[in-house]
C-alpha cells in the first residue's frame, strides 16, 4: 500500500500538541492560587483557632480566667479538675462515657457487620429496612432523644446511661456503622465466601478465617465510628441518661456553673482521648493494609 | 461397565430462578472420565450456571447429575469430590501463597506442620516454591492462577471446574497458561470442565466442546468436528472461521443442491443429511473461509466448483494469511482467508472485481 502508515500521522498530531500547551506558564502562580490560599488559611483558623485558644488557656496557673491574655503557666486546672468536688463529677462520668463508648462500639461493629453481609442480597422489605434506617440518622437528635425519654416515662421505664441513652446513641451510630459497612462491602467478593464452602469450611469457619479476616480495616473504621459517636454524643443522650451524666452532658453542666479553666482543662484532656483513639484505630488500620501488601504489585 | 469415577452425566438439567424462564433448559450430556470438556457460549447463555451446579453452588430446578454414577444433587462440594476455580480466582487477599493452598487442609482440621508439609508439595507442583510467602496482590496473574489451580487441587477432586479460568489474563498470558492448564489435566488424570466465552481457547484445549445458546447445548463433540462441521447457523457463527450463506434451493442435481441467491447463481452444495430439502426451500451452507479462493474473472473454470462473482471491500493482512473481505451475500458476509504468500503473488486491491471460488465437497448444508 502507498498510503502513509496511520502510526505517524498520529504521531505528527502529537508533535503539534506539545508546540502548544493549553496554560501557557509565565513562571509566577496564578492570582486565583493566591485568593483560594488566603480562603483556605482562614478556614483553617476558624476550624482550629477557638479549640487552640481553649488548650492554650486550660495551662494557666492558679490566678488563671476564662479570656485572654494568660496568667502564668502550670497544669493547676488539670489537677484541680479531678480534685475539686464543686467542678462536679468529671471522674466518674469520664469512666461512664467510655464505657457506655465500649459498649456502643461493640453494639455497632457486630450489627453493621452482620447488616452489610445480609444487604449484599435483595429481600423483602430491604429497602424499607435501609431507609428506616436513614430515617433515624437525619431526625433531630435532640427530638429522638426527647421521644425516648417520654415513651420510657409513659411506659415506667427508669431511664439510666447504660439501657436507654445506649439505645438512643445506637440509633445514631447504627446507620452511620451500617453505611461504612456498605462502602467497605463494595469491595468484598462474594467468591470468597463461596470458594471457602467449596474448599470444605463451614459457615462458621467461612466467617472466621475468611470474611472477619478480609474485612477487618473495614471493621476497625466502624468500630472507630462507633467509639467516637458516641464519645460525644450529647443532645440524644441529655433526656436518656437519667441521673448520672455522661462526659458531655457533665461538661455542659460544668459550662453553666464553673466559671474556671478547670473547664479549659477537661476539654483538652476529651480531645486528647478522642486523638489516642483515633490514632489507635487507624494505626491497627495501617497495620493490616501494611502486612497484607507489602511490595510493588500491591495497591 | 467399571464406574468411571470422575465421568459426568447430565440428565434433563432445568434451571429457573424465577419459575418461568429457564437459564439452563433440559441439558443431557455424558463427559467422560478424565476428558478436558469445554462449554462455549456468549454470556448468558447458561454455562457458568451449569457449572455451578456441577459444583454444588447451585441446585437445579429439575433433572440429575451423576458424577462417577452417583447421583450428587443436594450434596456439598466436598462430599462431590469436586473443587472449582473461579473466575478471576478468589484467592484470599489475607492469606499467602501457602496458606491459600493449604486452606482446604486447615478447615478439615489436618495440623499445621502436616498441611505446611502437603501445601509446599504441592507448591512445587506448580512451580512456585520462591513466591510461597507472598500474598495474592503481590503476584502476577499467571502466578495467580497457578495458585488457584493449586489451591484447588490439593484435595485431590475428581472434577476440577474452572469458570472462564483465563479471562484476566492478557493475550500472551492466555496462551502460556492455555498450555499449563492442559499439562495439569494431564498431570492430575482428573476430569476438567472449563467454561469460556472465547472459542479460540476452546478448541485449543478441549477434547469435547460444548456449545451452548439460550440455556441449550447446540452442538457437543470434539473440537475438530465442531468447527469443520458446525451443525447450524449459530454454531457455525459462533466458531467463526465459516462463511455462512442463505439461498434459495433451485433444483436438486442427486446428492446435491443448486442453491441461488441475488449475488450468487446455481452454487453447488451436497445434501449431506438434509435429504428432505427441495427445490424452493431457503437454506442456510457453510464454507470456510480458508477454503475460499480468488481469483481475477478471466482466469480459467473448473468442474464442481461454485463461483460467486464478486468485489473487495476491505483487506487486513493478519500475519500467515491475509482476511479479505468481499461484498456481502444477501446480509451474510462473505470472507476469504487467503494464505499470504499466495495472496501477494498477485495481490488483490480493493474495489477489485474478484471470482470467489470453492469446491463443492467443501460446502456444507446447515440445519
């Protein structure tokens, strides 16, 4: 054939391209880089600037108040928080929050994952099921929490922190466990599954050497979500909990009748809790992934 | 008769999900003992569900499966002594190579030094001793593959079922792992089902071919017969290699038929089975597109050959033979498979006016 090979006309075509780029560069940054940098530091400031004012403060000394600027350094509020009986009960509500968090997390981990493998199929009223759920993620926390408190009063119910504020915070973090679920279940082969039925394992060792296992940084993000959730859940909790209070629901009190650091003090020490937990999580997260690809073919 | 331990019979298989249409629709088929048997058909044409149902996943609606005589519905994999390899594998993205293959060991409760032991034979087996540490991501496709295949084996299955087993392999790959699967076959002694969409690899591989449409097989028979001697249109298409031509009978002349068409007049074809044709009837006939030659309308004639007048439309050297496609017959394509050297004596060019030729004995009446 005497007609040109079409390799070099597209290569030609190329050539011509790379002649002239779409954004020609004149060597500085456009003046939109400036004005979305300018956007973005302000943003940052009003994210984190009030929470780096409350740390800041909560380090002052005795003669320490609530604004600026600050009175000497020392961790006095810190130790005042967990001594004083008038800052009220941070100890022990400190210890309830966690362990209605604990128990919140397990709750939320063993019925997500047990509603992401049962939604990999269609079945009756699945959708019905699916958007009840949702339903229950975008009501009004303070509203779900105040229908809780009444029907539990109408039907005698003592409400306490670890019957009905764990059922009220389940309602919160369920639906939010049960959508990570679904993202982290996108990515499970259901051929995994039934080539261990076919290798011989039972359901029960299907769940535990293939299906916990693979979905492991999955669960580990649920569980996450559940701790956090409800770590600092407050308007569901505030007319569930009964007499004794939570950690948010103490320091909201705190906020209306202590009137010292001491309040400074515990913010900074919740932050940092919440912090540890979720270095804890995601760090457990980055061990799996790490263990399991290690090298170059691995994404 | 000995029983044929890993033999495969399907008798009226009937699979519905929704109780009226049938995915799979009255199959009834005899695989022999350590045959490599290949079902062929598009997607949706009810192949893997076969298959699934040979391996337990699936239950059919109606009928029976034996496997070395023994009726095996409602029984689990295991009890089957079959194991199947799946599409793109499964392999368990948490566990290495060896932990991969020795998965089946450890669920029925064999020791860990004792599975280690058996996973790094068979390890060997598939040749990949240096990788047995690695995790699935960290291996190649092929290497992927060998693990299932491995994976698989290691019970040692009567029926080995492999679900499009090289669909996520490049074309290269596809070949080399082509030729391993065979070699294994051999290797193991075990019957092989292999179910594909891409029929190069099917009578590549396959002892029997099995081709299937709409939940029904068309044609079963080795690979040979079912691409020379394709029973019907579908088939014939599907194996591709055939041109495929409908006409209208003009008379019968003894064994044979005068077949006529708009592009074509009076092309010669034997009746072969279809006694029971006459003249008017609308047949379809197969040639192949190698047996087709052409040559310049000048050049001489022969005795018992169809000749169809006709023009180049397209020409695309393919490497040993150059495809050249002339004007359609009716809606049917008519190509010719010219062996290159042949070709390039006297190339043709396109919009060149060409005589498409065959012998008669190279013609065969579909149903």
């Amino acid at each position: 054939m005497t007609d040109q090979p079409p390799e070099n006309r597209a290569t030609g075509t190329v050539r011509v391209r790379r002649g002239r780029p779409l954004a020609p560069s004149t060597g500085g940054r456009p003046w939109t880089f400036y004005v979305l940098a300018t956007l973005f530091t302000l943003y940052v400031v009003a994210l984190y600037g009030p929470m780096v004012c409350i740390y800041i403060l909560s380090f002052q000394d005795v003669r320490g108040g609530l604004v600026f600027p600050m009175r000497g350094t020392s961790l006095h509020w810190f130790v005042d928080l967990f001594t004083q009986v008038r800052t009220g009960d941070v100890k022990g509500a400190f210890s309830r929050s966690i362990r209605l968090a604990v128990a919140v997390t397990v709750v939320t981990v063993v019925i997500s994952f047990m509603s992401g493998l049962a939604f990999r199929k269609r079945f009756a009223g699945d959708s019905v099921v699916f958007y009840l759920m949702i339903g229950s993620l975008v009501a009004p926390g303070l509203v779900l929490g105040i229908g809780v408190g009444l029907i539990c009063n109408v039907l005698g119910i003592e409400t306490s922190w670890y019957t009905t504020a764990l059922g009220a915070q389940l309602s919160w973090t369920l639906p939010f466990g049960v959508l990570v679920m679904f993202a982290v279940m996108s990515r499970f082969n259901n051929a995994w599954e039934e080539a261990a039925r076919d290798l011989g394992a039972s359901a029960w060792q299907t769940t535990c050497l293939v299906i916990v296992p693979v979905l492991a940084p999955g669960l580990v993000a649920v569980a996450l979500f559940g701790f956090t959730l409800s770590y600092d859940e407050f308007t569901r909790t505030l007319l569930t909990a009964g007499s004794l209070n939570t950690l948010p629901l103490e320091i909201w009190s705190m906020t209306l009748n202590v009137t010292s650091p001491s309040l400074y003090a515990l913010g900074t020490v919740t932050t940092l809790i919440s912090f540890l937990i979720i270095g804890i999580c995601l760090g457990t997260i980055a061990r799996i992934q790490k263990r399991r690809a290690a090298g170059p073919a691995a994404h | 008769m000995p029983v044929e331990h890993g033999s495969i019979e399907l008798a009226g298989i009937v699979k519905s999900y929704d109780g009226s249409s049938r995915v799979v629709d009255g199959v009834n088929l005899k695989i022999a003992d350590g045959s490599y048997c290949c079902f062929l058909g598009p997607s949706g044409c009810g192949k893997t569900t076969i298959l699934r149902m040979i391996a337990g996943h699936e239950d059919p609606t109606d009928g029976e499966i034996l496997i070395g005589g023994e009726q095996v519905v409602g029984l689990a994999p295991v009890e089957r002594r079959t194991a199947m390899m799946f599409q793109s594998y499964a392999l368990f993205p948490h566990l290495n190579v060896r932990d991969n293959i020795a998965f089946a060991l450890r669920v029925r409760g064999m020791s860990t030094p004792d599975r280690r032991k058996a996973a790094d034979a068979m390890i060997e087996k598939v040749r990949l001793t240096e990788l047995a540490d690695r995790l699935p991501a960290q291996l190649s496709g092929g290497q992927q593959q060998r693990v299932a295949l491995a994976r698989a084996a290691i019970t040692g299955p009567k029926v080995l079922l492999l679900d499009e087993p090289l669909s996520a392999l490049d074309e290269q790959l596809r070949v080399q792992m082509r030729q391993e699967l065979s070699r294994m076959q051999r290797d193991l002694g075990i019957t092989f089902i292999h179910v594909t969409h891409t029929q190069l690899e099917a009578i590549a591989i396959a002892d029997t071919v099995v081709v299937m449409e709409k939940g029904r097989i068309k044609q079963a028979g080795p690979a040979r017969d079912v691409y020379d001697q394709p029973r019907d249109r579908y088939v014939a298409e599907f194996l591709g290699g055939q041109n495929v031509l409908s006409g209208r009978i003009v008379r019968i002349e003894g064994d044979s038929a005068m077949i006529s068409a708009e592009e074509m007049r009076d092309v010669i074809v034997p009746l072969g089975s279809r006694r029971t044709v006459s003249a008017g009837d609308r047949v379809d006939f197969a040639v192949r597109r190698d047996d087709v030659d052409l040559t310049r309308p000048e050049t001489g004639t022969g005795r018992q050959r169809a000749k169809v007048p006709s023009r180049v439309r397209a020409i695309e050297y393919q490497g040993n033979f150059v495809k050249v496609i002339l004007d359609n017959i009716g809606r049917d394509e008519l190509i010719a498979y010219v062996p290159d050297r042949i070709f390039y004596r006297d190339p043709f060019s396109i919009g060149d006016i060409v005589v498409a030729g065959w012998d008669k004995d190279k013609t065969r009446m579909l149903a």
